[in-house]
C-alpha cells in the first residue's frame, strides 16, 4: 500500500467521524450514511480507487479499506442508537409531559348497600342505650319460628307468616324446618342461653312465601329487640323506641302507640311516626292518615317468658320488630322495595 493510500483513508476516517459527531437528527444521520457508506459514497470511490494502485499495494489497500468501512459502519451504529434515544427523551418532554392543570379522573368506588347502612344506624342507635347485637340462624325450626312464640301447631295466627318450609314434609316431621319469617326466634335463643338482665338487637334476613310488589319482597331484613329485666314496663318500651325514632327520624317527629296484636306479646302495639312528607297533615305517602307504621312491639306474653324458664312475677320486658327496608324507604324516600335487591347500580349510586 502507498503512503498517500494510507493517508487518503486516515483523513477520509477523521472527516467521516468529525461529520457523524453533527448529526443530530435521523434525517441528518441518513444524509452522512449515503454520504460515506452509500453506492456511490466516499468509500466506494476509495475501493474503485485501489484498481489505480500497482499490483503489488492492491491487496493490502483492499484490506485497509475494508476495515474502514467496518470502522465508520460501527461508528453509524453507535450513533444511530444514540440519536434515537435522545430522541424518546425529546419526545416525551413534549407530548407525554403530565398537564397538572388538567381536571384529575374520578376513581369508581363501591359503596354499603342501602340496607346495611340502614342495619349500622338502627343497631348504632340502640347500642349507644346498651342494648347488644346478635345474629342468629335463617334456617329455623318451628319450635323456635313459632312455638316457643306462643304459636302452637295449627293455631290460625300462623296465617300472619306465609312460611317457606325447607321439604313440605318437614312441616309435619319431627323437627320440622323453614327459613325464618321473622327474627322473633332469636328472642327464645338468647333467652335459653341467657338470664336476665337481656338487652339485644338482631338485625337478619327473613323469608316470606309472599307475592312481590312495591311493599312486599319474599327476602328482606329484620331487626328485632328484646329487653327484659326485673320492672321493666310499658314506659320503658315506649321511651327506647321514642329515641330511637329520634335519632333515625329526628326530634321533630312525633311518635304514636296504639293497640295490635301478636301472640308473644301482651299487651301488643304498633308504633308509628308522623309523616314526614306532610307532617300529619295527610298525603300520598302516609296514604292521608298523617301517621306512618314503622314496627311492632310490645310487652313480652308471660307463657314467652314460662316457656324459657323465666318467672313471669319476678321478671318482664319488651320486645320489639321491624323491617330494614321499610325504614330505609322512609328515610330516603323510597317507593318501592323491590329496588333494594335488583342490583341495580343507578339505584345502588345513589346511597355513597
Ligand atoms: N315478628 C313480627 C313480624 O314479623 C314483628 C314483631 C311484632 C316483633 C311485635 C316483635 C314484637 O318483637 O313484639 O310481624
């Protein structure tokens, strides 16, 4: 090879490297690669020159030729992988940078159904009284759904509870089972384990071999209460349950007593509460009486308190029911039960 060969290539190398330094850009890049590398680029007339050369400097020309070009082509490489992370850098500088200002994006989130936050205030509210929370068994026998209630077999109030027995069969059997029609059981429960003083809520599901419309579902919540002690009477029923409407309803509501019947309890009552809507004035929703019904209740039946070994002179009390839903609808102004369990989200939304 001859001095000026070997020159030519070290200054082609220099010029061709000082050149990619510049390039900054792909297009830049692109331009120094058909510049150097390309067809007709500055290597290929460095290769056609050798031919010029004497036989003798041919061979170790081409050799030296070919080592620059695998010299610049790595040096491309090199560049072409710097270029292009520099630009993912640029890129996100611009188009991907986070806009602080922009209004943030609403998290979903899943909420209590209407029917346990209902459950939560009403066990709450008797709790700050002291009453305690229990819960008990869906599936219940007879004797504790009916009989230890001072309902016998075949006794016509068993009409009051359209029952949904677990096998027809069972109705009759020895230990017949049906899903409970009210959380009254759990009265004869925690009596049986329990001497007084008792003071108990049981908020639960009940079952009802029942047609559905706005007011009646087949499934629905109970809550039941049950205070029983030496001296306890009627006033001490009605001044739990006036606060307890006071702190579910307010203490604008008023609240009335009036005579019903159950056979566990004697005397028995419903309690109400003036309407909400008109107060007492009389409207659609209290279907113009001015009062609304919102449980019953009354003094424990002294054969109740017989029936789990309690002494009927030594000890009384009352007890008490009413339905979840059915409070959660006057609360919330709701019209029609079936919502509560249609899984719809619309209405679910609205209780956040
Ligand atoms: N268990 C009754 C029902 O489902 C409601 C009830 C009434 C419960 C009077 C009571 C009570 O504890 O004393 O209709």
């Amino acid at each position: 090879m001859t001095k000026n060969f070997a020159n030519r290539i070290s200054i082609i190398e220099a010029e061709a490297l000082e050149l990619l330094d510049k390039a900054h850009s792909e297009t830049e890049l692109e331009e120094w690669r058909i510049a150097v590398l390309g067809r007709r680029g500055q290597i290929t007339t460095v290769l056609r020159g050798i031919s010029d050369l004497d036989p003798d400097s041919r061979r170790t020309a081409g050799a030296a030729a070919n080592q620059l070009k695998i010299r610049l082509q790595a040096a491309f490489e090199d560049s072409k992988g710097r270029i292009n992370s520099d630009e993912t850098v640029a890129s996100t500088g611009t188009s991907d940078r986070i806009d602080v200002t922009l209004p943030g994006r609403k998290v979903s989130s899943g909420s209590l159904h209407p029917t346990t936050q209902i459950i939560r205030e009403i066990s709450n509210a008797f709790n700050t009284m002291g009453f305690q929370v229990l819960d008990g068994p869906e599936v219940e026998l007879d004797a504790y759904n009916f009989q230890k209630l001072n309902i016998p077999a075949h006794h016509p109030a068993r009409d009051m509870w359209n029952s949904l027995w677990i096998d027809r069969a069972s109705e009759s059997g020895e230990y017949p089972l049906l899903l409970r029609t009210h959380t009254s059981p759990m009265q004869i429960r925690v009596m049986e384990k329990n001497d007084p003083p008792i003071r108990v809520i049981v908020p639960g599901k009940a079952y009802r071999y029942e047609a559905t419309d706005a007011t009646h579902e087949w499934q629905f919540c109970q809550i039941e209460g049950l205070a029983i002690d030496r001296d306890i009477t009627f006033a001490d029923l009605k001044g739990t349950l006036e606060e307890f409407a006071r702190i579910i309803f307010g203490a604008k509501r008023k609240a009335r007593f009036r005579c019903d019947f159950f056979p566990f309890v004697e005397p028995g009552a419903e309690m109400s509460i003036d309407c909400f809507k008109c107060d007492g004035q009389g409207c659609r929703v209290c279907g113009n009486s001015g009062w609304i019904e919102i449980m019953g209740a009354g003094m424990v039946h002294p054969k109740v308190l017989e029936g789990v070994g309690y002494d009927p002179q030594l000890y009384s009390g009352f007890a008490f029911g009413m339905g979840a839903e059915r409070i959660a609808m006057l609360r919330h102004g709701i019209d029609d039960i079936r919502h509560f369990y249609t899984n719809d989200i619309r209405f679910l939304e609205q209780f956040k």
